[in-house]
C-alpha cells in the first residue's frame, strides 16, 4: 500500500476516535442537563464533594448521583461547597 494509502486509513481511525469522543460527552452533558448531577462519595464519609474536592486526596470516592447522596443522608462538603 502506498503512503496515502495508510494516510487515509490513519486519518480515518483518527476522524472515527473523535467522532466516539464527541458522543461520549454529549452523552455525559445530557445527564447533568436531566438533573442527574455527578457528586463524589467515599464508602465511610458522611459528605460528598465536587471532583476535585482537597478532602478526597487521600481517599478512593466514587460516582453517584446527587439524589442518591442525599437519599443516604450525605451532607454537602463545606470546602467545595458541592451542588445542594
């Protein structure tokens, strides 16, 4: 095969990567859209944090749902100041 031919192959995967990229986060961006906003937990904490939250650096949080914070009885974090 020529090198256009494996030029095209290559930018083809590239294009098709991006277009998967793009569906990912519109799919993710529609979830919070829908009130299904993203808060992180740890399995003994009785908050729960934005991403980024300093509370969480030597701790292992996971994803659920701010309904389901709530629903356990979690409080928001007073450093992040995590959606209510």
């Amino acid at each position: 095969m020529s090198g256009c031919g494996w030029l095209i192959i290559v930018a083809g995967v590239f294009a098709a990567g991006v277009g998967l990229l793009t569906w990912l986060i519109r799919l993710e961006i529609g979830a919070d859209v829908r009130g299904a906003e993203t808060v992180w937990v740890t399995s003994a904490g009785t908050h729960y944090h934005q991403r980024e939250c300093r509370a969480l650096a030597r701790s292992e949080p996971h994803a659920v749902t701010l309904d389901e914070a709530v629903a356990d009885g979690l409080e928001p974090c007073d450093l992040c100041e995590p959606p209510v």
